[in-house]
C-alpha cells in the first residue's frame, strides 16, 4: 500500500505542505505565478493519493526539467528556439505534462483497479515527459541535423515531429533518470518494472514525434499540450497493458 498514515490526515498534511511550499517558491523561476498556483493544486492532489513519494516525484520531474530548458537557454534565444516567458512554465504546461499521472493518482486514491498497475502507468508518464523534454531542449540546442521522423528528410531544428541523434540520446537519458526516481521512490511496487516504464517512456516520446509530424501542423487543435497529453497517456497505457501480462 503506498498511504502510510490516515487518510484524512494525508489530505491536511497535502494542504498544508503544498500551501507552505508554494508561498515559498513564488519567486523561484520555474513557473509563471499562475503556474505555481496550479503547482500547488496538483502537488495537494499528489500527495493526498499518493503521499509524499507521489508528490517528491513530480518535483524531481520539474527541477529537471527545468534545468534542462536553461540549458544553452541564452543560444536558444537567440535562434528563436526557446521556451517563452524566460522558460517558465504556466498552467496548460502544467497540465499538459501532469493530467495524465494526476488521473491515474486520483484512481489509486480511490482505491479503483490495481494500486500498481495504476502505478507503472503513472511512472511512465512522467518517463515520457521528461524524456520529450530532454530531447526536446538538448535536440534544439546541440542537434547537429535534425529530420522529420516520419520521412528522414532534413528540416529546420524545433520543427514539429523532427529528431536528431543527439536529442533521441538525451530522450533517453530524460527517460532513465525520471524511471530511476520512480523506482527509488516506489521501490516495492515498481522494482519489477524497471525497462518497461523507461522503454515505455522513450518509446512515447518517438511516437509523439510521429503525432507532431503527421498532425499537428494540419489541425490547429493539437496545441504542444495536447499532444503532450496525447503522449504520456500513451506511455501509460502501453506500459500497464504491459504490465499486466507480467503480473
């Protein structure tokens, strides 16, 4: 079982940590100050379904991440390839990166199908986010030649669905490091499943990149969000379909 004190009191404790937290690091410059309150919203979420393993492991996902969009951030600016408002992330990055893992959190909450089938889902999704935006911030920055995946073809670095050698790599570093976290965090539940969340987690990240390719610059709805959404929940769903022929 992942709770390990009363329900009612991991809810307070979710509050009141969440509320003292997010007070604190208004001025930090990971996210817009809309985004910390949304921040703070799921991180309640987390850690009340969860506890503090649930919670710690989506701020892990967000010092990374965060520290690999300021990565070159200076270079990236100037070719027009960088994370707006200075790389701090809002509401609907947020969400875009979360909705999926903060779904499945709610359902182990309330106790709905299996805790850790439900668990390797929510490992994945997070595998794949911080594998997308590995790849994503190290490709765009040090990618020497950058192709559409779904022709090969050459194209210009932050094209929708294009990959380069440099930024599949660091996908997969993204997607090591955040199913480390995991598995460390969830250990008893997870130990089992190590290469499926990280495979899972690189594996969505190429498919996204097919989604961008084939999509996104055909239907104005698939914003970046909603293909990031698209794409963590793929993550899951492969990983626990997976899973549960191991189980």
């Amino acid at each position: 079982m992942i709770l390990s004190m009363p329900l009612e009191a991991q809810w307070i404790w979710a509050v009141f940590i969440n509320a003292i937290l997010v007070t604190l690091a208004q001025r930090l410059p990971l996210l817009t100050r809309s985004g910390w309150f949304h921040a703070g919203a799921l991180g309640t979420i987390l850690w009340g379904c969860l506890g503090w393993q649930g919670w710690l492991s989506v701020v892990v996902y967000l010092l990374l991440g965060s520290l690999v969009t300021r990565l070159g951030f200076e270079r990236k600016q100037e070719t027009g390839l960088a994370e707006g408002r200075g790389g701090r992330r809002g509401p609907e990055n947020l969400w875009g990166s979360a909705a999926t893992g903060a779904f499945l959190a709610i359902l182990i909450g309330l106790k709905f199908g299996s805790e850790r089938l439900l668990l390797v889902g929510f490992a994945a999704s997070f595998a794949a986010k911080l594998a997308d935006t590995f790849g994503s911030e190290i490709g765009k920055r040090w990618g020497s030649r950058t192709f559409l995946i779904t022709s090969w073809k050459p194209v210009p670095a932050g094209t929708d669905g294009a990959i380069s050698v440099e930024g599949t790599l660091a996908s997969a570093l993204g997607s090591f490091l955040m199913t480390l976290a995991m598995v460390g965090l969830f250990y008893d539940l997870l130990n089992q499943f190590v290469f499926l969340i990280f495979a899972a987690g690189l594996f969505a990240t190429l498919f996204e990149s097919f989604v961008g390719a084939l999509f996104q610059q055909r239907l104005s709805l698939l914003t970046n969000e909603i293909v990031n959404g698209i794409q963590t929940g793929f993550a899951a769903l492969v990983a626990m379909l997976i899973a549960a022929q191991l189980l």
